[in-house]
C-alpha cells in the first residue's frame, strides 16, 4: 500500500513543473517569487513539502555552529532542497553556481530576474540604511559606504551569484573569466531577464510553463528621497558605475540576449 501510495504521488506531482526562483537582494523577488508560485502550483502544496524556501533562521545557525559563510549553508540547503524527489518549487538569496545548475538542470528549471546594477546596488543601501529591522542594517553614510567591505559585496552581487567566483577578491582578480562564468552559467536558466524588461521576462516565463503570470509590487524604497540624493550626486555615481563594473557586464548580456 504505501509503495502504492508513493507511485501515485509521483505521478500527480509529475503534472507540475519543477522550479528554483534565484532571488537577488533589491530585484523585485518578493513579488515575483509570489506570482511564479501562485501561476504554477495550487495553494495547498504551500503547507505541505512540495514547496519550500531557503530558510534565513536556519542558515544563520548552521553559519554560527559550522563556524561556515552563510551564502554557503543557503548552498547546502538548496543542494538538499533539489535532491529532494518530492520537492517542486524553492526560492531564496542564495548562489546557483555552475556546477549546482550543470547538475540540476535537466529535472529543475533555474529561473532569475536580473536588475540595472546601479539602481540595484543604490536600492540595496538605501533599503539596508532605512530599514526597521535590524538585520543587515547599514548606518554608514553612502562615501563611507563606498570604501567598506559591504559596498564591495553589494557591487559583485551578479558574479558572486552565477560565476564559479564566490569571493569578491577573486573575482576582482579574474574579473574575465568571473563574467565569462556567468554569463555561461546564465544561459543554462529556463528564464533570465531583466527588470528593466519586465514584459520580455513575463512573455518568456508564460511560454516556457505555458501559464499567465501576475505580478504586484511590493517592498518598494523605505527612502525615496534619499535615493533621488544619490542619483543627483555625479561623484558619487561615478564610484558606483566603476564598482558595479564587473556586474554590468553581465547584465548587459542578459539584456542582448
């Protein structure tokens, strides 16, 4: 009987597409992670195993007791996640690196949404500065910011996300084979595309699930104002256009292809 049982849940769960949303930070993911679910799989597989996310609390402790990066405990935890036979749908801000997508690919469909970098990059720090929570919170103000460690990992996000790269060190030190990594891995995904495009992106997602999707906006800019500063400041702006550098590149890419 439960051999029995197992055979028809397989083959019910066969119905529906298998799908890893990569969330970059400040891309629109929440909205989107929202409508990829809601066009593709019915309400109930939300309080049941067939749909997961890669949890925060808990890479944060495997982090903590591992003495481990916590991008890599995400790793670890979307690895499990895709191996799973049962499991149809996760999303999260965690890395899909090459090899992981090499691996997956032919039973998971890889789906992402790519941002303009400098907008990107000035969104995250405004969100992270004026933010009520205090998770990831930066009080730096953006000239500091410019020269921290922080600012460097904001500005490699794309590289950091896609290429074999996981250190912003390393991919300044390859920065073409970092791209070139990429922007390769990028092609393997069943929808990339970018936010600038979103209609290009929605017409891409509806043929490949055969389905419509429908997207709401959500965690808009906590400052507007405080963005509009940054953008009128052309020194500022020009520090961050070298920064996101690398990151550029590869949105570029997504864009002509």
């Amino acid at each position: 009987m439960q051999s029995f049982l197992k055979k028809k849940t397989q083959s019910y769960l066969a119905r529906y597409p298998r799908v890893f949303f990569c969330h970059i930070p400040k891309c629109a993911g929440v909205s989107l992670s929202n409508a990829i679910y809601a066009s593709l799989y019915p309400k109930v597989f939300k309080a049941s195993r067939f749909a997961s996310h890669i949890d925060l609390f808990s890479s944060r402790v495997s982090a903590e007791l591992l003495d481990i990066d916590m991008m890599l405990a995400r790793e670890n935890e979307l690895i499990f996640q895709l191996s799973d036979k049962y499991q149809l749908f996760t999303t999260g801000h965690c890395k899909a690196r090459p090899n992981v997508v090499d691996r997956f690919k032919d039973n998971w469909s890889f789906v992402t949404i790519l941002r303009e970098p400098d907008k990107r990059f000035v969104s995250e720090y405004v969100y992270n500065k004026f933010k009520s929570s205090s998770w990831v919170k930066n009080s730096d103000e953006i000239s500091a910011y410019l020269e921290s460690e922080k600012a460097l990992l904001s500005s490699t996000t794309y590289a950091r996300f896609f290429s074999h790269f996981s250190n912003p060190t390393d991919i300044l030190n390859n920065e073409q084979e970092a791209i070139e990594s990429a922007i390769s891995n990028l092609k393997n995904f069943a929808v990339s595309g970018s936010l600038e495009n979103l209609d290009s992106w929605q017409s891409s997602f509806n043929t490949k699930f055969n389905t419509k999707i429908s997207i709401e906006n959500k965690n808009s800019s906590p400052n507007k104002s405080a963005t509009q500063d940054i953008y009128e400041d052309k020194g500022v702006m020009q520090s961050i256009q070298h920064l996101n550098r690398i990151d550029q590149a590869i949105y570029q890419s997504v864009v002509k292809a």
